[in-house]
C-alpha cells in the first residue's frame, strides 16, 4: 500500500470508523450517510495536519477518497 493512501486511509477511518475497506475508498459526501458539514470540516483538518497542505473546498460532486489522494499524489492542493 502506498504511503499517501494509508496516510489519507487514516484520516477517513478517524473521521468514518464505521466503514469497511469498499466503503472507504469509495466514499463521497453522497454514499456516507455520516458525511455531513462538520465530518467535512474534521476530516479537512485532519488531511491538512497529516500532509501539511491547504485543503480548498470544492464542488461536492467531485469529492471523494480518490479524487482527493490523486490530487495529493500529483503534488496538487487537495479538493474537498
């Protein structure tokens, strides 16, 4: 497993300890059910503190687990 995958894996399990693997790495604000404004802001905190960037909201649509370890594996701000 690559090191920004189990590092974002981290901070969606702090956030979603109740998701199984499938559901981790398929979330979005639309298929978790406990994603609401404030997961949002625990989760933005968390990926900022874990690695040192500046997370900018985007459009909900395109948030998800692997939208935003593409953006941190290209070296890209992340999007949430």
């Amino acid at each position: 497993m690559d090191s920004n995958r189990s590092r974002l894996e981290r901070c969606f399990r702090a956030v979603f300890p109740d998701l199984d693997e499938e559901q981790l790495y398929n979330a979005t604000p639309f298929s978790v059910r406990a994603w609401d404004s404030l997961a949002t802001v625990n989760l933005l905190a968390l990926i900022e503190e874990e690695f040192g960037v500046q997370v900018r909201l985007g459009e909900p649509s395109t948030v998800s687990f692997e939208g935003i370890l593409d953006g941190l594996q290209k070296g890209l701000e992340a999007v949430l």
